[in-house]
C-alpha cells in the first residue's frame, strides 16, 4: 500500500463529531467521543469547529518516549499503532504529543492512538461533509494549489491587473 | 459502560429550594412503558405535579430528557427535550433543541434531570460525569446567553462543557422565553425559560466522558449503512436532503410561498410576493451565509451561520435563522430586509426568546394599532406597522428590533403587556383585540396556515401544546410526496390524501403523525428526517427501538401502537386534568372564517369539524366531553390515569364516538 495520510478540510467541517464517534465504535465498541482518537476541538462562540487528528509525524515522540516499547510503525499502512498488551498506561506518549493527538482510555488503561484503521480510516468514511481526507502526502495541497491558481489567474493573468 | 442497552441508566433530581441533589438508578419499568424523552416526562408530570401545580410555582418541575438514541451513531440523535407546565398557555409544554447538550447529558452517564423547586438564590447547576453540585450565579444574573456560556466555560476550565441556560427575557420572566444550549439551540416553544428563570436556575452545565452501548451491537452494525445512506445521492430524498443541507430549513421559504402558505402580515394570508428574490434560499443564501454547522452526529447537517455584511448592523453574527424565524422577522410585517431579519435571530438567541411567538406577538399587536384597537397612548408613542411599500422595511423593523429589546427588559408599561404572550395581551387590551391575536390555546401560531394547508387546522386544534407545527403536522400533503403516500397508504386514498385542499381523512392522517411523533419524540429524533423529508417512517422504528433498547416487544406493530398510544394519551390527560375540553379542540377564527385573500390558495378556509371527527373516532374521544374513554386507557396501559380521572369525572365509559363511515387501516394493521 502506498503511503497515505489523513488531511482535514477545515472549511468543510461542521463540527458534528460523527468521526469521532464513527471511531469508537469501530475501535471499542462503545459509542464515546473521549475514547475517539479523533477529536473536534471547538470554540462554539466564533462557531470554530477543528479536527485534531494524529499527523503520523515522521519523527514520532510517541513511539521515542514509550518505555515498554509499545508503539511500533506498521510499515504496511503506515501508521504507528499502541500495542495494548504491551502499554502500561504511564502516559509519557500523551505529554509527548506535539499536537495533543494522544487520548487514554481509563477503563483499559491503554492510550488511544489513530492506527488508519488498517488503511481504511472510517471517519473519512463517514464524513458528511466530506472534510477528512486519506490522500498521498505528495497530493495533500492539490486542492490549495488549485485555489491560489485560480485566484492568481482571476488577479494577473485574465488582465484585471498587469504584471 | 456496563449497560446492555443505549440507556445511560441513571437519572438526578435536583430540589433547588433545599439544594438536595439526588442520584438514582433509572427504573426499567418506566422506560420500557415510556421509551424516553416525552413520554417519560409526560409520566414524571402526571405523577408528581397535579392541577393545582401552577407553572410559575417551586411545585412545577421541570425536565431535561434524552432518549435511547442520544448519544449514539444513529445519524439524527442530537435532541433533548424539555417538560413542564407552561407559563404562556397554562397547558402542557414540551420543546427540544439539537445541537450537544443532550448527547452530553448521556455521556455524562443521565438519562434526565428533574429540577423542582425554587432557588432562593441564582444558581446553576455543573453536572462532571459523577460530580453534581449547585453553583452560584449571581455574577450571571442579567447575563447575555453568549456571555454566560463563556463565563462558564472559563470557570470550570474545560471548553467542551455543554450548557443549556437562560438569558435576561428568562430571569425577567417573559412568557415566551426559551432555553438556549450550545449558545444557538433553543428549547424555544412554550415559554421553558420563564420556568427556568422562575426557578432561578440559570444554566445547566454538562461535561461526560462515559461510553454508551447498545443491546445488539451485530443488527446496528448491519444497518448503520442502511440508515446513513438515506443521507447520500442514494437515498430516496437526496434532492430534499441536499437541499436542507446547503440551504438549512429555510428552503422552506420558498417552497411554501409556491403553494400559498408562508404566513405574511400576521396570518392574514399565505403569500408574500417576491419572497423568492428578496427573503427565499438563493438571496439569503448569498447574502448571509457564512459558515457550515451540525447538530451532534448528523446525517442531514442543515445549520449554518449567518452573518450581516452591510448596514447598521455589520458584523452581527448567529446561527441560522430557521424558517420559522425568517416568516416571523421579514414576511409577517411585509418586510424584506433580511439584515433586520439576522439581527432579530441574534437578538432573540442572544436574551433568549422565542423567535415564532416574539414575532407574532409583535404582529399581533401591528395588527391592533393598524386596525386603531392600539394608539400611539397605548404603545408609548410607537408607530406599529406593517410594511407598506419594500423600501420602508428597514424604517418598520427598526421599530420591531428596539421592540424586541425592550421587551426583555420591560422597560415600559407596553412591552411587559407583550411579555404575557399574545393570548393574556388581548384579554388585558380587550376592545375585540382577540380578532388579532392568532393563537390556539395561548400557543400563537407557528410559521404555518391551515388554510392552504388542511390537515394542519387539525394539528394545531388538537395539539397538546396549542398552535404549533412539531407534534402531529403532515408533511405528505403539505410538499406533496406522492411516492411515500403509495408506499405508505391504500391506492386509492392517495390522491384524496396528497391534496392540500381536501379535508377528507385528514383526522385519520393527522392521527397517525401524532403517534409517530410521540415516538419521535421519546427516541428523541429530529423532525428533519421524520417530518421532512420523510427519510424515517414506523418500519423503521420497529427495528431502531429494539436494536437500541432491547425492548423485543416493540418489534410488534401491535404494541409499538400501544406504546405510541399511550405517550398521546397521557399528555392528553394531563391537559383533560388541567379542565381541557371540547371547547379547545378548536381554531381561531381567522383559519375558519377568513378566506385567504392573496395568493396560490385564495379564497380557501379550513373546515375543522370533518378532520375533527375522524380524528376522535381514532382516538376513541367522547364528541360531547372532548374526555377519553376510560375502556381505551385501560387497554393501552393506562389504568391508573383511568382511575384517577374517573375520580374527577374526566373520563367517559362509554363515549360517543363519531362515525364518520370512512374506511381507514391503522398503521398498525399496515405494517408487518
């Protein structure tokens, strides 16, 4: 499988939380947001809804910090994944987190991590909007770079304005 | 999680005037009689208010419900409803808002809190999964609804905490005042805010982490993608889903207008001329839209926030409006400028009103001052009017927003005259005021006409809330969808059944919607989906409520009708017990008498007594009484309700029942 990452269209999102729902179903089968390893941070008075998700960093503190060696690249979905036999629930991979992706769950004592669900990420499945995105990293920008195209050629190629 | 059903499995009683918060396990009997939401509130209210329980008293409780689907992945599970007995209509009241607050509730690990009481200071309640305490809210006391939330949210530092509060038209007890969760969703209809402010219970603050389950995890697995394909260019209604999805329900406006029926100018007609250009989808749309909003977990995804751009007012910024709120801020004074129309949603979110009735009773009292019942003496020195050319709009609604303000506040002898609700205000002016005063028992009437539109004469007649649009309306007939009559209904009722104009089984079509929404209503579903479109019918419900509550019996048509039934029945005789009759089974005469005058339907009325009695037949009411029959509480469950009114001779033994003659097979005997 080639390499893949999850991408958010933060103009889309509305911030309905079916992601995160979608993945604690599908990971714990119980219906609880707090157990999703996505989650939408939102600051309802500016009407600001942003998916937090696991970015899969190159450099994965996560995996550097974790003592009993519980966190391990799958190489096949790239996507590091928790070993929960082998996650003592110290935390460290939590605080480690650059972009506060990593969540606990308290019943278990394990962390939540995104794992792509195998290479077919359900809450990009199950996005009403079409917000969240499985795409190759080389691809991520496309749509940007298609809207600062289009704006470039509205502003200085269709000859409003000259160069 | 230990549950083998969706339910959260326990409840919390809160008496304000002792601060005794009290945790119980929630008793399976009563859910399984009662599913949730209304239907448990309505037997939380029968058993421990009576009808000396006056709404504005620490005797009336008031109940924040969730429903088995709250909190799960079922696509438009986001509601919460709210009981009690309400300030504006005297009668019984339930509302509910979308939007986070009720799934919160569940994860919270509470199925419903009972608020009674009264505070003898401002408090409001913090609810973190297991700790529950009553907090001081005197520095909240006057607060804006936005500001309370941020408030709040700094306060108990954690800005996922869900509220549902109050704003200064609650705390000054304005009778139409409404809840507001998730800063924007309104518990809006029946006046729960002025309850609330009563009770000087501010807010309520939520925050849970627990996970709910499901009685058969492998049949919701199954299904999940039945259901959420009903929300894509698959599903059977993807043009109206679609719709909603990039109007919101204001594409309503435009739909409505085309078949006569967009109240204008305080329900003297239906059509508003031009609303397509200047107040319909395409011209809001472009005007004000700004960005895209969801209630919790949902399929359709029809909120949005608007903006104003330009004028007096730029910058003002709100969710929605609904369409309720666009026909009562721009068609019901002739207006069409849609900046006053986002200000006035602002405003009524940001203190707290309900937009439908501030809006009509703002109409109500044009009409009087048009009509010289009101002078400049009454009104303080304001000019009430409707819009007399386009142009003026803005000058007139200017005059409508200073209004809405200064009935928050009561700033004079006028505007707590409006405070009471358009029913009390005509009593207080007299002088024939009431030929103005477009309500069905107290409830003024909704976004919605009975005269181009039939069957919801009916609906707003028998409703147990008065005039309003959630509890029994028919959306087949009013947009027409042919296709889901054939599937739903006997070939040759179709036609009869898809035109507005006929009054001939509408009772029995009426009738069926409001045990539907009884169900809605406890599931705790949203009308979007089961209303309009009708993306959800009763074979649905067969599946949903086992899979979710593992309640096998109600696989049963049979006792999926005694159920429904019996949440109809027992909000029914919660008003029969308050003194409701025949008498109110009735509309106001503008819908009766007064042909529409302009538009698609002109020259139309409703013809109330036909529907009536096809309606009371199903329901097996006594024609005389308007009572129930007690041989009919009893087989649906409801002995102990038979016994109690028989005590205070509000139940029949043997009714006269109307024969209509028409031949009907109930939902029941339909559906296998």
């Amino acid at each position: 499988m080639s390499k893949k990452i999850l991408v958010v269209d933060y103009e889309k999102c509305s911030g309905c939380r079916m992601c995160e729902l979608v993945c604690s179903w599908r990971h714990k089968k119980e219906f609880n947001p707090a157990k999703a390893a996505i989650q939408i941070v939102t600051m309802r008075e500016k009407s600001i809804d942003i998916p937090i998700i696991c970015q899969q960093c190159d450099k994965a503190m996560c995996q550097e910090v974790c003592q009993p060696k519980a966190i391990s690249y799958n190489i096949e979905y790239h996507a590091y994944v928790v070993d929960e036999k082998k996650c003592i629930g110290c935390k460290m991979c939590i605080s480690a987190c650059p972009v506060g992706a990593m969540n606990f769950d308290s019943d278990k004592g394990v962390s939540i991590k995104c794992d792509l669900c195998q290479g077919y990420p359900q809450c990009v499945q199950y996005c009403p909007m079409g917000a969240l995105l499985y795409i190759e990293p080389e691809k991520a920008n496309l749509k940007k770079k298609y809207i600062v195209a289009e704006k470039f050629f509205s502003e200085f190629l269709s000859g409003r304005r000259s160069t | 999680m230990k549950n083998k059903n969706s339910y959260a499995g326990k409840f919390i009683r809160v008496n304000l005037t002792s601060g005794k918060i009290i945790i119980e396990t929630t008793p399976e009997k009563l859910l399984r009689q009662y599913l949730g939401g209304v239907g448990v509130g309505a037997r939380i209210m029968w058993e421990e208010t009576d009808e000396k329980t006056e709404p504005l008293s620490p005797q009336n409780k008031l109940i924040f419900l969730t429903g088995p689907l709250q909190g799960t992945l079922f696509p438009q599970s986001a509601r919460y409803e709210v009981v009690s007995r309400s300030p504006l209509t005297g009668w019984w009241a339930h509302a509910s808002a979308g939007g986070f607050f009720g799934p919160e509730l569940k994860f919270a690990g509470y199925d419903f809190v009972i608020i009674e009481g009264k505070s003898p200071k401002p408090v409001y309640l913090y609810i973190d999964n297991d700790i529950i305490q009553l907090r001081s809210a005197e520095h909240l006391w006057g607060k804006t609804v936005p500001e309370t939330n941020l408030i709040i949210e700094k306060e108990v530092g954690d800005k996922q905490v869900k509220i549902a509060c109050i704003g200064p038209a609650g705390e000054n007890l304005v009778r139409y005042a409404c809840i507001m969760s998730d800063y924007y969703r309104a518990v809006g209809r029946c006046g729960l805010g002025c309850v609330m402010g009563y009770k000087r219970l501010k807010a309520v603050a939520v925050r849970g982490t627990k996970g709910l389950s499901i009685a058969d995890k492998d049949a919701f697995d199954k299904l999940f993608n039945d259901w959420i394909k009903r929300y894509t260019p698959e599903g059977r209604y993807w043009e109206h889903v679609s719709a909603m999805r990039t109007y919101g329900t204001f594409a309503l406006t435009d739909w409505e207008n085309a078949i006569g029926r967009l109240p204008t100018r305080n329900h003297w007609t239906g059509y508003f001329e031009n609303a397509e250009n200047t107040i319909g989808m395409q011209p809001l749309r472009k005007k004000h839209y700004k960005r895209h909003k969801s209630c919790f977990c949902c399929g359709i995804q029809c909120k949005y926030v608007s903006e104003i751009r330009e004028g007096k007012y730029k910058g003002t910024e709100s969710e929605g409006p609904e369409y309720e709120t666009v026909e009562a801020f721009t068609s019901n004074f002739m207006s069409t400028d849609t900046n006053a129309l986002i200000r006035a949603n602002y405003l009524c979110n940001i203190y707290g009103l309900d937009t439908i009735t501030t809006g009509h009773v703002i109409s109500f009292a044009v009409e009087c001052f048009e009509n010289g019942i009101l002078t400049k003496k009454d009104t303080n020195g304001r000019e009430l009017r409707f819009v007399d050319k386009p142009e003026n709009s803005t000058k007139v609604m200017e005059t409508v927003l200073q209004l809405v303000e200064d009935i928050v506040y009561g700033k004079d002898e006028f505007s707590r005259l409006l405070q009471l609700g358009t029913k009390k205000a005509a009593e207080l002016i007299g002088r024939g005021a009431e030929k103005y005063a477009i309500h069905v028992n107290g409830l003024e009437a909704s976004g919605q006409d009975p005269r181009p539109h039939k069957s919801l004469g009916l609906t707003y007649a028998v409703n147990v809330r008065g005039a309003d649009h959630l509890t029994s309306l028919s959306s087949l007939d009013e947009l027409g969808y042919k296709e889901e009559l054939v599937r739903r209904y006997d070939k040759k009722l179709v036609d009869i059944l898809a035109d507005r104009w006929d009054e001939r089984y509408k009772g029995y079509l009426v009738s069926e919607m409001e045990e539907f929404y009884a169900l809605v209503d406890s599931l705790l579903l949203c009308k979007y989906g089961t209303m309009w479109p009708p993306l959800y019918y009763f074979d649905d419900l067969l599946k949903i409520i086992p899979i979710f509550t593992g309640f096998e019996e109600y696989s049963d048509p049979q006792e999926l009708e005694k159920l429904a039934s019996r949440i109809v029945d027992l909000r029914r005789a919660f008003n029969i017990r308050l003194g409701w009759t025949k008498k109110n089974d009735d509309l106001h005469p503008r819908f009766k008498e007064e042909p529409i005058p302009t538009g698609p339907a002109k020259g139309q009325v409703c013809d109330l007594e036909p529907m009536l009695k096809e309606y009371y037949e199903i329901r097996k009411f006594d024609w005389e009484t308007g009572l129930p029959s007690e041989d009919e509480l009893n087989r649906i469950g409801l002995q102990d309700v038979a016994k109690e009114l028989k005590k205070k001779n509000k139940v029949v033994k043997n009714p006269k029942i109307p024969k209509t003659g028409r031949k009907w097979t109930h939902w029941s005997q339909r559906i296998k």
